[in-house]
C-alpha cells in the first residue's frame, strides 16, 4: 500500500517523530484552550466583583471592598487602598486589608504611611507599577525597625472624574510568585470599575446629606397635625 512520496510506508524513526509533533501541537493547543478557560473565570469574577462594589452605600465600605475583591482577583496576601487628602501630596486615608493583629496594632502605633515613597510613587506615575523586590527599587522609602518589608508589589492608581483619588496596591501572591501582566490587567480593570463606584457612593452621599439638611430646615415649619 502506498505510503510515502516513493510509495513507501513511512519509516517507524518517521512515524514516531511525526507522533511526537503532533503529541507537542496537540499539547500547546491544550495548554492555550487552559489559559482562555481561566482568562474567562477571571473576567466573570472581576464582573462579579464590580456588581458587588456596586451595591455598597457607603463610602468606607465601598473602599473595604475594592480591596479585599483586588486580593481575591489576584490571590494575594495583603491589600491596601491610599486615599489623597485636598491637597493631593499625601494620604489622607489608608485602608487596610490581611494583616494581623500584630500587624494592624503595629501599624495603628506607627501611622499608617504617608504616600512618600514607593506607595507615592506608584499614584504619580501614569503606568501601572509592578515589583518583584521592594527593597531594590529606588523609590522605596524604608520600613521602620521591627516590621516585615514585603517583597513584591502590585499598585494601580485609582481615577475619579479625570484627577487622581488614590492608589490600589496588592502584595506577596499566595502562590509566592511574583505578580505578572494578567494580574496588572485584571486590577487596572477593578480600579477603573473603583473610580465610578467612588464616584456614585459619593453623590448618593451629597444628595442624603441635602435630603436630610432639607427635612431639618422643613420640620420646623409645619403646622401641627391633628391624629
């Protein structure tokens, strides 16, 4: 029967190379049909999450929650939101999410940072931040004597109305590797998702607050009703 171009069955060294080939295509067609499957979780997840944001009323929830769904998305073991204070050189807030007790009491007695270094760094710069060793890059400010300096670092600055809210930093994925570009993609996604729910949590909180001052000035003017 014929089998190759001089109508010769292939040779067993040509058929178990040509198996191998297939075996190695038919493995990386696999491999890429695993990326996309997990590429889809994490888009519903992150889809999930901003629904969940969404719900939130208030604002320190909102901002809990931007951090604590960050962590879940790229699995790491710390999370932090850095608010801006008016005049934009500091935080004015910081929230944070998987410490410890010892941690959160360490942090309590210390002050919670600043934005002076590394962390400020991360919200001046248009692109996203991604460090595999905090200690070697040159922005980093130090920690003080007695707390763990973490070493990797994912930051994302977080936009409301075209000026800049915050930063979103992530640190140490469980896995112990360090945070690649899906993880950037799939936070920079959540913090332009965090900047309206901020956003829509604070107008809803203007238009309460001029509500309730309304009701306060309009209560002393009406009559007394008879039951």
């Amino acid at each position: 029967m014929p089998g190759g171009k001089d109508g010769r069955s292939p040779k067993p060294q040509q058929q178990a190379d040509l198996l191998g080939r297939l075996d190695a295509e038919l493995g990386r067609i696999e491999e890429q049909l695993r990326a996309l499957a997990a590429a889809k979780e994490r888009i519903q997840d992150l889809l999930d999450a901003v629904v969940a944001i969404t719900r939130e009323v208030e604002l320190p929830a909102v901002l809990r929650r931007i951090v604590t769904t960050a962590m879940e998305l790229v699995g790491a073991h710390y999370g932090a939101l850095g608010v801006l204070d008016e005049s934009a050189d500091h935080f004015g807030q910081f929230v944070a999410a998987g410490l410890s007790e010892q941690e959160h009491a360490a942090l309590a007695e210390l002050g919670f940072p600043r934005g002076l270094g590394l962390l400020g760094y991360a919200i001046r710069h248009p692109q996203p931040l991604r460090v595999d060793d905090i200690s070697a890059h040159p922005a980093t400010a130090g920690f003080p004597p007695g707390q763990r300096c973490p070493r990797t670092l994912l930051g994302v600055a977080i936009n409301v109305r075209g000026k800049i809210y915050g930063g979103l930093y992530l640190s140490e994925r469980r896995d112990g590797r360090p945070f690649d570009v899906h993880d950037e993609n799939i936070v920079v996604a959540l913090a332009s998702a965090a900047g309206i729910a901020i956003d829509n949590v604070r107008l809803f909180e203007q238009v309460r607050a001029g509500s309730e001052q309304f009701q306060r000035l309009l209560l002393p003017t009406l009559p007394d009703l008879p039951f």
